[in-house]
C-alpha cells in the first residue's frame, strides 16, 4: 500500500514549530502503530514535541489517533453510572485500593484499569498481587459483571486492545529521555482513559519530589491539559493538584499498603490517606451525581464490605495472611527533636531496590518488601526510636536501600508548619 505521507515532513514540520495538520499526524501515530514509521522517526518526532510542544488542537489529535489505534470499551446499559480515577504515580500511593471500593458503595460503578510498577514509583496491581490468590487479568465480560453486580469495582489491568499506539510509544519514550514532554504525558494518560469508556474521571496529579512533576507549576499545566482533552472528549474531567513531596501514609510497598489500605477501610488508618482517598471520592460522587459524604462509608463498614466482594470476585481471599519479610532493618533516630523532612523520591528508590519495585516491565516484584515509616514530618522522636523499617527478603539488599536514604529526613527542633494534601482543584 503507498503511504499518504513521508515521516520525515511531518518530524520537520515539528522541529520547526509549524503546525503539523490533522491528518499528517493521525497518519504519523497509526503508521508508528503498524511498523511502517521507524523507531529512529518516532523518537526524532518525540524530541521535537518535547522541545517545541503542541499546540491544544494538536494534542487531541494525538489523543484521538491513539484511542483510534484500538479497541474504545463502553459500559453502557450496566445500569449505573461511571466513575475512575487516575494518579499520575507517587511513593506510597496506595489510594486506589480504598478508593475503588468506597465509591462503589454508593452505586456507581468504577473501572479502575491499573497498572504495575516501574521505577521508584508503585503500581496498584503489584500491591493487589500480594493477597494469595488476587487476580488482575479479567475479560471484558468479567469486568462487566463485576460492574453490574454487587461489586461494582473492578481494579484490573488494562488489556492489550486498549491505546496499543500508547504502548509502543511510551516504551520508545522511556527509552530516548521523552517521557517529560506534558503534551506526550496528557495523550498518553488521556487515551487510555478515553478509550476505558467512562463517563467521568478525577486525576490526581502530584507535584514533589516523589512525582513526575517536580514543580506545582508544571503537573498544573499537565492537569489542566488533561482536563481539556477529557471535556473535549465528553469525560467530565476534574484534576486536583497533591503534594508528593513527603510519603502517602505510613507504607510504602507492596504487602504493607495492603495492610494500610484495610486499615483505611476499617475506619482508621494515616490522616494523609484517609483525607487524599476522601477528596477524590468526594469529587467521583459529586460527577456521578450522587449527593453523599464518603466518609461515612469508612466508618460505618460499608467500604470494607464491597472490598471483601471486590477481592472475592477476583478471586482473592480477603482474609488470608499476607506475605511477611524475611528479614527486616531498622533505622533510628541520631538525637532527639522533630522530623521535619522525610522525602519521598529517596524512600521510594529505597523501597525499589529492597525489591518492592521492578526496574524492567518483566521483573517480578517482592511483595513482602518494602518500608514501614514509624516517624513522619511533625511527629516527636527521641535518639534511638525506630524511625524506618526495611523489609526484605534477602539482608544484602540493605545496603543500597540505605544509600538511598541517607540523605532522606531531617530532625530539627521547630516542627514543620502542617500543610493539606490537596493544594488545588481543576475544572474545564
Ligand atoms: N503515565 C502514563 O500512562 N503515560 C505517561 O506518559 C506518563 C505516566
């Protein structure tokens, strides 16, 4: 078949910072799809984005001919209405697990497509994976039973029929330094979440040193990209900006967050996870139309209840142990005082090399290891208390983890001035 169009204008085109018409680059993303554009054009093609941008026309574009490259799911005629939320990833951000679960209780249903770890942050599926017997793959029949039924939520993995454009590109990206660029990030994220079929979507986009986004001024850029593809697209899209500098709650991992999201469930659990999992719930409840305080589901069972059914449905047994470590360090305070720094970009790289997290997509994880933080900023400590605990299955990995964590927290003598989470919320 003859190409409408050579690659090498329309990468031209982008790295003098023309406008690239609709249908050279819908043509660029499918022909990339199907193998006819090469991996040295593609990533020629990222790096100009990344260096020149897009403009908001562009980037639906981009969005749309990666949606087009494959399957749009719908969950019409369920009975319900739809809901999801995506995190842009952070250290500790086990949020989806209470999440999904508590605003399923109120009748709408969430198709929550998650993905695995890589790098320093943490995946939703690789926590699941710790309770025996968890399924992640489901059919899209499965799902939406789930859905239908008295479940309600659905944490899976996305199959390969969702964006595969996406998938091709981001590895590409991952591997030509293209990964920052805010136009390729929002398309990326946006075209799976298109492409999942909901009617209405929260991101939680972090900012900090545990984040993608360094500074609040570009993951508020990313936020409001991501908003404007979703209300073109007709997804009610809400962003609320969090702060990622610090760990989410008290664990950090895999089997840990586990434990911490149940504990969440139960009606207790961090102050962070609690308020961060009760204002994207809030914000789901509010687009699905349902007038209710969340809170209220935590406390009263209602939420660990649909999460019993949601983990049975997958096969999970909710009651069952979880893995414990083999062998485990603990980290103390050098003198008395208050923590007033515990950063999450060091915590998170600790937590991956004891093995909670993969450095290749293929790598298996350790789902026992991870870290405990006994001590958060604000919190009192006298020389000697247990500020850390390391978990791992094998004691030679210590040694990197507290590498990576030399430099990690501060104890002073003045307590930090205690600032909230959500830092701000986007609309269209
Ligand atoms: N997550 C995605 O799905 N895509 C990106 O580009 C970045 C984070």
């Amino acid at each position: 078949m003859s190409e409408p169009f050579d690659a090498v204008d329309v990468i031209r085109a982008k790295r003098d910072g023309a406008p690239v018409p609709e249908d050279q680059l819908r043509w660029m993303v499918d022909a990339y799809t199907r193998g006819y554009v090469a991996d040295a054009q593609m990533s020629a093609f990222t790096m100009a984005i990344l260096l020149n941008g897009m403009s908001r026309d562009e980037i639906r574009v981009m969005t749309d001919a990666m949606i087009a490259s494959g399957e749009r799911m719908s969950f019409a005629g369920i009975g319900k209405r739809t809901t999801d939320k995506h995190s842009t990833g952070g250290v500790g951000d086990k949020i989806t697990l209470p999440l999904a679960p508590l605003v399923a209780t109120y009748g709408v249903a969430v198709p929550q497509l998650s993905g695995r770890g890589l790098g320093h942050t943490g995946g939703t599926l690789d926590k699941l994976e710790s309770i025996p017997g968890w399924r992640a793959a489901l059919t899209n029949d499965e799902m939406r039973a789930q859905l239908a039924g008295d479940v309600g939520a659905v944490i899976c993995a996305a199959g390969t029929g969702l964006a595969p454009a996406d998938k091709k590109l981001y590895a590409l990206r991952d591997v030509t330094g293209t990964v920052e660029a805010i136009p390729l990030i929002a398309s990326s994220i946006m075209s799976k979440k298109i492409a999942e079929g909901t009617e209405s979507l929260v991101l939680d986009v972090k900012f900090g040193s545990g984040a993608f986004m360094k500074d609040e001024s570009r993951a508020r850029e990313l936020a409001e990209t991501m908003v404007a593809l979703g209300s073109d697209s007709g997804v009610d899209t809400t962003a609320l900006l969090t702060d990622m500098s610090t760990p989410l709650g008290r664990t950090v991992g895999n089997a840990n967050e586990v434990r911490e999201s149940v504990e969440v469930l139960a009606g207790g659990g961090p102050a962070d996870v609690v308020e961060l999992t009760v204002a994207l719930a809030r914000e789901m409840l509010r687009m699905a139309g349902v007038d209710a305080d969340p809170s209220e589901a935590l406390s009263d069972g209602r939420a660990m209840d649909t999460w019993r059914r949601m983990i049975r449905a997958q096969d999970g047994d909710p009651e069952a142990a979880l893995p414990t470590p083999r062998e485990t360090h603990v980290v103390t305070a050098d003198r008395d005082g208050v923590v007033t720094r515990m950063d999450a970009f060091d915590v998170g790289i600790a937590a991956w090399r004891l093995g909670a997290g993969r450095a290749r997509a293929s790598d298996p994880v350790v789902h026992a290891a991870g870290i405990d933080l006994h001590a958060k900023p604000g919190d009192r400590v006298a020389a000697g208390d247990p500020l850390l605990t390391l978990n791992a299955d094998d004691d030679a990995r210590f040694a990197r983890a507290l590498d990576a964590l030399a430099g990690a927290y501060d104890i002073g003598d003045t307590a930090p001035v205690p600032a909230p989470i959500v830092r701000a919320r986007i609309t269209a």
